[in-house]
C-alpha cells in the first residue's frame, strides 16, 4: 500500500479536470444569466430559471471527482484558478461592454445593447455569484474529504450526494439573498432559493453513477487514491497534500 503524497505534476488527467471544471464555471456564469427559461412542473405549473442552473452543477461534480481522486488540497488549487478566472472574465466584461463603441461601425447600434444586456450585470450579482461559488466549492470539497476519512474511503454516493447538499445549500443561500434581497419579493426569493437547490441536488444524484464510473477509472490511470488524514483545510493555501493509499 502506498502511502506517500503524489505531486500534482506526476498526474495525467488533472489539469485536464482543473480545466474542465474552470470552463464550465465561466460557460455557466457569463453564458447562462444572459436568459431565463420557463418550465412547466406537475402541481405547480410555470417556473422561471436562469438557464445558467442547467449546466452549473456539474462544476461540483467536477469538485467531487478531483476531491476524491486527487485529495482536497488539489482541489483546492482548482477553486482558486476558478475564482482567478471568474475575477478575470469580470474585469473584462466590464471593460469591454464600458468602452465606447466606434460610431463608424453600424452593427454597434444593436451589438452594444445586446453586450450589456448579456454581460452587464451589476457589481451586486457578480460579488453574490463570486462569493458563493467561493464558499459554496470549499464546502463541497471540505465535507468529500471529511467524509471519505471518516468512512474509510466507501459510500462514495453518500460522500457526493452529501457534500453537494452542503456546498450548493451554502452557494444558493448567499447568492441569491445578496444578489436579489429587496428586489425580489421574500415569497418569490425563497420559491427559487428550493427550486434550485432541489434541481442542482437533482442533477448531482441523476450524474452518480457516471461519477462513480469516472473516479474508478481515474483513480486506476493514476495509480492514487487520496485521503486528507493529515491536511489542513485552510483555503488560503496553495500547498499540495494529501496521502495517497493505493
């Protein structure tokens, strides 16, 4: 049994991962808010949501993947080149869309409103956003690996399942009072706090055998199987930890 801490250097998949999760993070954050979309559900008929809740929870099961694979400090380094895009994919959008358009190029005259209108958003929503993917991530991969020590590496589903419970209960319930608070009814802001945190919950339990199917085959290539025995779980470090038992 193998018991001494891999560099992340040495792995052939985890940038591949890190990079995954990054883009589905931006993708979902500067693609999805740009439209809402309306569903129908039994017992409670129409329901608006930002389409960027489609795709954002496969983010955390990126997290669970590179937690339980690759241990949290390492998933602690693709939070923070997550949130290092995310505060980039900002100041660009802000920069752009502030810009004065050339009066010389007619397609500015529709371009320019369009810009705003899908990157525009207010320093209020993008600090909300930012925050709890923030919190939200760090929590989710805290609980994985808490919870993989403790249970000695089995019940992978309940380790998943239980940590996204966790971390999307956290993101949903800073974003949407910080972003929305005062603007939206306390009645309609609770209704979509549940919708989506049912819905991203949905999607993690929908996406376990996949995740169970990934990690499997993933920790084989690799050769690795972390446990954070002895890691500290500051998010504040870079530093790369983690036993690996296999």
């Amino acid at each position: 049994m193998n018991t001494q801490a891999v560099p992340a250097q040495g792995f052939k998949y985890y940038d591949f991962l890190l990079g995954g999760m990054v883009a589905v993070l931006l993708c979902s954050n500067l693609i999805g808010p740009g439209k809402v979309c309306t569903v129908t559900l039994p017992f409670i008929g129409e329901f608006a949501f930002g389409a960027g809740n489609l795709f954002f929870p496969i983010g955390y099961i990126f997290g669970d993947v590179l937690t339980e694979v690759y241990g949290y400090a390492r998933a602690r380094r693709a939070i923070w080149a997550g949130f290092a895009a995310m505060l980039f994919a900002t100041l660009m959008s802000a920069i752009v869309v502030g810009m004065t358009p050339s009066p010389h190029e007619p397609w500015n005259a529709t371009l320019q409103p369009a810009l705003e209108v899908v990157f525009g958003n207010t320093w209020r929503i993008v600090a909300a956003s930012m925050l709890a993917y923030w919190a939200g991530d760090f929590v989710n991969s805290y609980v994985m690996a808490r919870m993989k020590v403790r249970f000695g590496g089995r019940h992978l589903w309940m380790r998943t399942i239980g940590s996204t419970f966790c971390g999307q209960g956290v993101d949903s319930l800073i974003f949407y009072p910080l972003a929305f608070y005062g603007i939206w009814t306390n009645d309609a802001l609770l209704a979509v706090i549940a919708f989506n945190f049912a819905f991203k919950l949905g999607v993690e339990v929908a996406m376990t055998p996949l995740t169970y199917f990934v990690v499997n085959r993933l920790k084989k290539a690799e050769g690795v199987d972390t446990f954070d025995t002895d890691t500290d779980f500051t998010p504040f470090s870079l530093k790369d930890e983690g036993v690996n038992r296999r």
